[in-house]
C-alpha cells in the first residue's frame, strides 16, 4: 500500500516514523525506505543529501519526492555535496517542486535505463559541473515547467585562465578581456546524452550559459516545446544526430530571444573571439526528417541554423527536415545553413522572416538566408525556400555562398528552383513587437489567408477508410509512442467534396501513410494542412508565419468557424458567443482559494480544495450559474501555472436546466501542463455547469484551476 511520508531537515528524526507529526530528518532515509506509490513531502530547509532512491516505481505508482504544500514555494532548498539527483537504473522517479542550488555536481544525473522519470516545477541554480542536468541512456524523461536561472562563473581553479580582472569584468556585465578562459556552472543546462529517446522538454524558462540551454547528442525521437530560451552569452538549444539512426526531433511552440547578443561577455575564449563560433543560433539543427514550427526568434544573433557537419566524431545531418510556420524577426542572421557536409530536402515553407526598417548596410554578417558551403561544391544539394515572407528590398540574400548580395527578386531569377514563390513584405503589422509580441492583426494584410498547404494527397482515384497516402509525411507528428503525446490533427481540403479534420494516430514515413483515427473519404490532389492545438485556420488559408490572425472571424459554411472567447481562439460549429455568469460555487475549497476566482481573468490566482483536510477526497466540482438558459458546447481549462499540485487529470463535464437533474456531456483527461486545454462536445441547453474533477495528476487528493471559459453557441 502506497505511503505518505514528511522530511524536515530542522525538527525531523530519521528514528521517527515518517509522520505529518514525526517527521524523518534526511534524505537518505525516505532514499532507504521509499517505494512504488510513495510520496516524500519535503518540508522547509536546506538539504545535503543526494535524492537515489534503492527502488524503483512502476507504471502507476511513482516513487515521488515533492515540495511540502505547507512549505513557501522555493523554500525547499536541494544543496547536496555532490549531485543532487543520482538515478542509475531507477524507473518511474518523480521530482517536483524543488529548488536546486549550489549542488556539487550536476543537479540531476541519470544513468543507464532511468526510464520515465518526470521533473517538473523545480528551479535550478549553480552546479559544479558542466551539465546542469545530464540524462544517458535513459528514455521517456518529461522536464515540465521548471525554471533555469542564469548560470554563475565556475570556481577559478577548474577555468583555463582566470585572474581578478576577468572576475571583475564578469562582475561588471562587462566585455571580457581576450586571454580571460572559463566556462559557467553549468555550462549547458540540459544534456540529453547517447540514446536518450521519447524526451519531452516543455514549459521551461531558460537563463544565461557559456554552451547550450539544451544539448542534445546521439539520440531520437524527442520533444522541445513551449519553452523560453534568453541565453544572450551563446546558444539557444541544439539537436546534433550522428548517423543514420538518430534524429528526428520536434522542436515547436518555442520563442528564443537575446541568444548571443552579449557574446563578448561569454567566458568560453573560442566562443567569443571567434565571430562565426560565437554567434550562435535560436536553435542548432543538425538531425534528419526533424520538424521546426511555430517557434518565435527574435532580437539575436542568429534564428535558425541548419547544418551538415562533422562533429563530436560523427557526421550529423539536418536532411529532410521541414521548417515551416515560425517567425523570425530582428536577428543578426535570420536564417543560416552553413553546411559542411552535403545538405539536401531541406523545406522552408509558411515562415515569416522579417527585419525592421533600421539601416543594417554597415554590418558584414547580416543576412535574411546565409546558405554558404567551404569550397563552394553544392553537389547533391537540392533545397526549397517557398511561400515565405520576406523584408521586401532586402540586399541581404547570400544563396549558395558566391559572396553576392541578392534581393529577394534577385536570388529568385538566379536560383528558381529551389527558391520561388515568396512573398516580399514591407509592414508585418504586428501586435506589439517591441515586447515580443508577434501576433497578426487585421492590418496584416499581406500575410493573412497567404499560408499554402503543407502537402497533398497522392493517390490516384483518391481513397477512404483510415489510411491516406500523402506526397510528404515528413511535416507531420504522431506521438511517436511517447505516453499522453496526441498525433497531429489535419485539415484535409477536398477538391470538390467535403473537406474534413482528422488527427493523425501513426505515420508510415517510408510510404507516406497517414493512418487516421476516424474513418474519411479524401480525394487525390486534396490539400492538407496542419492544425495547430486542434485548432484549423479562420479564412481561406493560413497565414504566414507562428500566429494565426483571429481578428475578424465569422461563420463558415464548412461547420469549422473559429471564434474568441475572452480572447482565446476556440473551434466551434456556429458562432461562439460570450456567457454571463451569475454564481460560481464548489463543494470544498480552502480559504482564499475560492471557486470564484476561476471567472476573475487572472491566471495566477486559483480555486483550490482544502489541503490540510486529510478527509477530503475526489471528486470535487465547481458549479457555475448562468444568467440564462444559453446553449452551451465546451469549455476552455487553465490550469495553475506555478506549479503541477492540483491539476486536474480526469474530469467530467454536465449541464443542468434546473440545477437538479444533470446529464453528463463529456469525460476525459487533461494533460499536465500550463497550457490551456480545450474539451469540446455536443450543444445542450443548460442554466448550470458542472465541472467535476475526478483525479489529480499528481495522484494527490486536491483540485485547483485558474481559470475557466464557457463556450456559448448561438
């Protein structure tokens, strides 16, 4: 039977019984005693001890240690001598909530077949080592919205050359003297090592290093999502596959700013004094068949890099990999290929690649596309740049390394097959991009509806069923077996008869075969499209770069009209249109954590059961009053976004007339994440919703949501 127990590293004894009320004192006892289904509450202290567990967790029951709820958040200080993780064939480990600083080692390492073993909501400061967290053969990890500051010096005795005045000058914020030698602890924040497949990074915030916010070497299938990336000494993040086997990886959904703006100041001697090493890229990409979208690059040296190289020993490949639907604004070098080896089936389709009118004549390297090869041989090397928007009037295209300067038009006429078909921008009118804000608005003209479609179907007399053979499957997702991962979902325009959306539950990348979950009926030609959240353009196509515009959306006579909602974009099948709530109450929160406050606008205030109430358990529901009988057909969750504790897991949707008879409309399950989750289903008449909280991610006994959205139908 699973187990609770508490650690407090100031009144605890390890001769107590693990009580709320006799509390062990040491790591190294809930290390000795925890197993599958425990949970360790770690109260408030500094702890010196390394977290190794002797067992392992299994598929259902996690091994978990975890921040106290009554400790204040980061107050749980993990400051062991040496690593303060150390896993080593240890399965199914969960880290939550912890604030590792000044570690001796790295903060967290795992080792040989640390499968599933999920860190989430923690903060990471100072370890004596060169990776923060180092992860080796190890699969299916999941790093979920956790917070890394911005890395130290290393102690002056393990630098190359370090004297008082490079100290000084690091101090200072200010440019580092030629001979000054070092690198910060750590100096890549995330190294995901040989064979470490499945990962999934997300909803994390990046600081400042000397290498990489995430390096990843010799490994597939992972996931770099959501996350924020403001390294200004170096490089963003990197995916860098050798061989054939390795690759591909899912880089979505990211924004990267200020990525080696600070270069001088980047304690690395090669990375600063070298001009090409040390302007460093957003993201690094050197694995085959990868997909990159809808990720922001702004305000850097350098957006995106594609490469062909030798490296660490092995040859490494970008080949194959599809670039489409990001925005790319104000770099230093928009878009860079700077291939060694040879780089072929590269896509570059639907991306915004902007420059704002400032006068950049008198900069040696900047460039909207840099794609130049040593020795100058492009044998084999076949690329596609189309439907891109581009700075109109920009002298700054170097295609294919002559050391020519080309307007868009230009390089066009001198390289049509490979680039063609772009579009030259004078204005993006953009929300606000002094703050990094890039979505269109109505006044985007030139780039709203001006997307084409990703691929089209290939089959002669068209076909139906689940199985949908495309001209290129490589832009498309499907879970890749990872566990709570869902598969692309499409839009399948048909030439003449009903379009359809579909989500994708495997790929067949070697036949181009798309096996849907539904059963449809497509036609050879029919366009396709890639549907963002499950959420399909608003007008006749989509618009260039990592936003859709939802200015001016009506309905649709397909039954697929977008709408917004408190300012969110939402699917719906007629217009969506905004409720009034008159009460909102729930059948157990703690004090000032009402359910009220799901209806306030704030994401960071929440309803939240009753913690210090060990009866309590689920299910738990928030009942919401509407000013009316309204017709009502989804909801939009939010969860809180400071931490996992309270996230819903299963839930259960119902309406009400009368507040009395009830039926149920929907049931599920919500993944655990910051982001904003959608549950559609059939329109009913209701004067009351329910929303009723089954279970926790965390398996813990409490419920919290930050916000809530009705979706009301006309």
């Amino acid at each position: 039977m699973a187990e609770e127990y508490y650690i407090d590293p100031i009144y605890g004894l390890d001769n107590n019984s693990g009580t709320v009320n006799e509390p062990w004192k040491s790591i190294y006892k809930a290390n000795a005693n925890l197993k599958a289904g425990d949970i360790a509450f770690l109260k408030a202290g500094e702890y010196r001890e390394t977290i190794n567990p002797i067992n392992s967790g299994t598929v259902d029951n996690y091994i978990t240690y975890q921040r106290d709820p009554s400790a204040d958040e980061w107050s749980v200080i993990i400051k062991a001598n040496s690593d303060g993780v150390k896993l080593d064939n240890k399965q199914y480990i969960k880290i939550d909530g912890l604030f590792f600083k000044n570690t001796g080692g790295e903060w967290i390492d795992m080792d040989n077949g640390s499968d599933y073993v999920v860190i989430q909501n923690c903060k990471f400061l100072n370890a004596i080592s060169y990776s923060g967290i180092r992860i080796d053969q190890c699969e299916y990890a999941k790093i979920i919205n956790n917070i890394f500051q911005s890395s130290p010096i290393m102690p002056s005795s393990r630098c190359s050359y370090w004297d008082q005045t490079c100290q000084d000058q690091w101090d200072a914020n200010l440019p580092l003297s030629y001979n000054c030698d070092c690198e910060t602890a750590p100096a890549d924040m995330i190294r995901l090592g040989t064979d470490t497949n499945y990962s999934t990074i997300s909803d994390n915030s990046f600081g400042d290093s000397s290498h990489q916010s995430i390096s990843s070497i010799n490994n597939k299938f992972n996931v770099i999502r959501n996350n924020n990336f403001s390294n200004s000494l170096r490089t963003g993040a990197s995916s860098l596959q050798g061989d054939s086997g390795n690759g591909p990886t899912l880089i979505e959904n990211n924004t990267f700013t200020r990525i080696g703006t600070e270069n001088e100041r980047c304690p690395n001697k090669r990375d600063r004094t070298d001009r090409w090493a040390a302007g460093h890229p957003g993201f690094q990409l050197a694995s085959q068949s990868s997909i990159e979208r809808y990720n922001i690059f702004f305000n850097s040296i350098a957006g995106i890099h594609i490469g062909a190289y030798d490296s660490y020993g092995s040859e490494r490949y970008a080949n194959h990999s599809r670039i489409y639907h990001n925005t790319i604004y104000n770099n230093l070098c928009n878009i860079w290929m700077p291939p060694e080896l040879t780089l072929t089936d590269i896509m570059i389709k639907n991306n915004l690649s902007f420059q704002p009118e400032i006068d950049k004549n008198d900069l040696e390297y900047y460039y909207e596309i840099m794609y130049s090869k040593s020795g100058g041989d492009y044998t084999g090397m076949i690329q596609t740049v189309t439907n891109n928007g581009f700075t109109s009037d920009s002298k700054k295209f170097c295609y294919r390394g002559d050391n020519t300067y080309r307007s868009l038009t230009e390089t066009e006429d001198v390289f049509p097959a490979e680039v063609y078909d772009n579009i030259s921008i004078s204005i993006p009118n953009f929300k606000d991009s002094e703050s990094g804000d890039f979505h269109l608005t109505s006044e985007s003209i030139d780039l709203i509806d001006t997307a084409i479609e990703l691929t089209c179907v290939n089959e002669q007399n068209g076909g139906s069923g689940t199985e949908m053979i495309v001209e290129d499957s490589i832009y498309f997702y499907d879970g890749w077996g990872i566990p709570g991962e869902l598969g692309d979902t499409i839009l399948v325009d048909n030439p003449t008869s009903e379009d359809f959306k579909a989500v994708i539950s495997s790929i067949n990348y070697s036949t181009h075969t798309l096996t849907l979950t539904t059963s449809e009926q497509w036609e050879n030609g029919a366009k396709i499209y890639h549907c963002p959240d499950g959420l399909c353009f608003s007008g006749d196509a989509p618009d260039l770069g990592a936003f859709e515009n939802y200015d001016t959306i009506g309905e649709q006579d397909s039954g697929d009209a977008l709408a917004i909602v408190e300012g969110f974009a939402v699917q719906s099948k007629t217009q969506i249109v905004e409720l009034e709530i008159e009460d909102v109450t729930s059948n157990n929160e703690a004090t000032g954590y009402s359910a009220d406050l799901v209806f306030d606008g704030d994401l960071n205030t929440i309803w939240h059961t009753n913690w210090d109430d060990s009866m309590v358990s689920h299910p738990h529901w928030i009942d919401i009053s509407l000013n009316e009988i309204s017709k009502v057909g989804g909801i939009i969750y939010f969860p809180r976004q400071d931490m996992s504790n309270g996230r819903v897991k299963d839930y259960s949707i119902f309406l009400s007339t009368d507040g009395i008879n009830w039926v149920e409309k929907s049931t599920g399950t919500f993944l655990n994440s910051s982001e904003k989750q959608e549950c559609y289903f059939e329109v009913g008449d209701a004067k009351f919703v329910r929303f009723k909280v089954l279970s926790e991610v965390n398996q813990f006994s409490i419920s919290s949501v930050a916000e809530i959205n009705i979706l009301g139908y006309n």
